[in-house]
C-alpha cells in the first residue's frame, strides 16, 4: 500500500493547505485594508493640497491689491512732486471739449496703456517689455517706475472713434497733450509741440512756411488765434509733414499736490513770522 495516500495523511495535507489558504486570504484582507487607508489618505491630501492652493491664490489675490494700493499711492506722490507745469494746449483741449482739467487728472492711474499716439518717450522695444517686472507682482527698480510713470495717461477719446484720440499724459515735469485724428496728429514735450500732417508738403512749401504763424498754414481749433510761430517744417516718410512749434507750459500742479504746497508755504510763513 506503499506510496497511496491514507486517510489521515489526506487530511493532514487538506488542513495545510487550508492554513496556507486562510493565510494568503489574510494577506490579500490586509492589502485591500491598506489600499483602502491609502486612498483614504491620498484624498485626504489632495483635499489639504487643493485648500492650501486656495489660501495661496487669495494670498496672491491679496497682495496684489495691497501692491496696486502702494503702486498707486506712489505714482500720485511722484507726480505730484514732479509735475509743476501743463502744456497750454492741453487747457486749451479742456476748454473746447468741455471738461474739468481737476476732474479728468483724478482719472489718471499708474498703468502703463503704451499708447503711441500720446506721444512722450519712444516705445520700448518688445524684447525689453518682456524682461520689465510686472508691476502688481515683482520689484521694480527706480528707473523702471519713472520709466512706466512718464508712459501714463488718461484718455479722453479712443484711437479710431470719429471725433480721434485724445489724451493727457504725465511728462517729466509737465501734463501733456497728444491726439490723432485722420487728418494730422498733436504731442506736446516740455514745451516743444509737433502737429503733423498726413498728406506731405513739397519742400518749397515747408521751407516757405517756417517763422510763419501756425494757424495761417493749418486750420486747427486748439492752435487758431494763439500766434504759435512755426520753428521748423520737415518729412516723416511714412508719415505726413511735422510743423514743430512751441507751446510754452503754464505753470500748474496736480490738485492733490497743491496742498503740499499750500502746507510747505504755510510752514515756511510760520518760520519767518517766529
């Protein structure tokens, strides 16, 4: 009867094979447990990683806000020191359009819009623009600031609406004046002034026409009447005829300046008087 199975060894055998079974069972429980608690905890981390992805963005969110607040408190200070002058034809543009010259400069913000038409400083090359900080987000250097402030201004008229654009812009010292219709273009610089005509002059023209009184060569409501004397004639190829004049400032500030002003002098009297 060698070599066949008895009765006993073949439950012998059967009861091992079951403790070897019941192990692999307890093995594969204790796996689905332990995929079950790492689901639980990848769930539970990925709930921690989407709030505190939420708290940052309204950190950000708040930074920014506290960034534009500073950035805008910076640019009133600047050009309020800054600015003690207006081009006397932004007065003149404030007159025939009927605004408040107070009013419209309380619009002003730190912005950089880099509208071409409003003359002031060439606009910057592409590559640069990209490698300027933003300024919601990033420090800035000095320059870089007084590069964006002196690019700022408030529009009045869009390019392309049907009266033309018109706007004011910050200068170094003075509150500028560029605008642009189908016909001709103005900007103002510290005093110096360009009109420009789209349709070119003949030379003999343009040199015929220097030393003469603006408003005889151009009917333009924002020069007629101010003996503004033309300084020089020249062509923009590409663009039209500049007549070069000047406009010479008046002297002005920024309405929230003028009681630093008010406030310096004020303190000043009070020395002398002492």
């Amino acid at each position: 009867m060698a070599g066949f199975p008895t009765p006993r060894s073949c439950a012998a055998d059967h009861h091992a094979r079951l403790i070897e079974l019941s192990g692999m069972l307890g093995h594969v429980g204790t796996d689905l447990v332990a995929r079950a608690y790492a689901a639980l905890a990848d769930r539970a981390d990925h709930g921690e990683r989407r709030r505190a992805r939420d708290d940052l963005s309204l950190a950000l969110a708040g930074l920014r806000r506290d960034a534009d607040e500073r950035l805008s408190e910076l640019f009133r200070n600047y050009v309020g020191a800054t600015v003690c002058a207006v081009s006397p034809l932004v007065v003149a543009a404030c007159r025939i359009e009927g605004l408040d010259l107070d009013a419209t400069v309380g619009l002003l913000r730190y912005e950089d819009g880099r509208r071409h038409w409003l003359g002031g400083p060439a606009p910057l090359p592409a590559s640069i623009l990209r490698r300027l900080p933003d300024p919601g987000t990033d420090l800035l250097r000095p320059h870089e600031v007084v590069r964006r402030f002196q690019r700022c201004g408030v529009v009045i008229r869009e390019d392309g609406e049907g009266a033309g654009a018109l706007g004011f812009r910050v200068g170094a010292t003075c509150l500028e004046i560029g605008m642009r219709t189908a016909a001709m273009g103005l900007s103002t610089r510290e005093g110096r002034a360009v009109l420009t005509l789209r349709d070119p002059l003949p030379e003999t023209i343009r040199i015929a026409i220097r030393g003469r009184r603006l408003d005889e060569v151009v009917d333009f409501p924002l020069v007629n009447g101010r003996g503004n004397v033309i300084t020089g004639a020249f062509q923009r190829p590409g663009i039209g005829t500049a007549l070069a004049f000047r406009a010479e400032p008046l002297p002005w500030r920024m309405p929230w300046a003028r009681r630093w002003v008010r406030d310096d002098t004020d303190e000043n009297a009070g020395r002398g008087g002492g």
